[in-house]
C-alpha cells in the first residue's frame, strides 16, 4: 500500500478542518516526505491536548494517541520537548471550544 507524505496528509487536514470552520495553523513544518506529526487541540480555557499517530499493538492499525494533557503551558512544553528530539517534526494547532479535532473521522485515522 501507498504510504502519503506528511505534506499530503497535512494539506488534506487542514482543509477537512476548514470545511468545518475549524481554525487550525502550521506552528512547527516538519520534513515533507517522512516527519511525524503532532496536533495540539487548544480548547481556548487555557487548557489543550496534544496527539501523536502511533501503532497500537493489539489491533495493529494507527491510531492518534494522547501524548499529553492539561494546561496549555504544560502542553506547549510537550511539544518542545517534542522538538528538541526530532526537527523534522510537524505541529499543527487546531483552536476549538467545543474540543473538535477531526482525528477520529474516516481517512484521518
């Protein structure tokens, strides 16, 4: 199977999250072809999320997995962390209330 760049499925997020006027941003372009990519959902109460797409084990399929949780600061340290450890990293940031993300849906899992 076709494996997507990271700038593909990057570009392809981004617009299923502006079809639901979901305000997201590329903070960190990581490398086009092969960089991981994280996604921080700022719930804008000073709190977020940070997810990271791993292979879960026992069903062997990818999944967008929790790296960290709490108050953003905490969370933006994840994410520096993060950093230091892999330049070719992505970040995106997505900004929603209600908590949307689009992880879950169909094609983006």
């Amino acid at each position: 199977m076709a494996r997507l760049t990271a700038r593909f499925w990057v570009d392809a997020y981004l617009a299923r999250l502006r079809m639901y006027d979901i305000p997201a941003f590329v903070v960190a372009h990581g490398d086009d072809t092969g960089g991981a990519v994280l996604v921080k959902l700022a719930t804008l109460d000073g709190n977020a999320v940070l997810f990271q797409r791993t292979f879960d084990l026992m069903s062997g399929e990818r999944v967008w997995a929790e790296l960290s949780k709490g108050a953003e600061r905490d969370v933006d340290e994840a994410v520096s962390r993060q950093r230091s450890f892999d330049p070719d990293l992505w970040v995106i940031e997505v900004e929603d209330r209600a908590g949307r993300h689009l992880l879950d849906q169909e094609g983006l899992a």
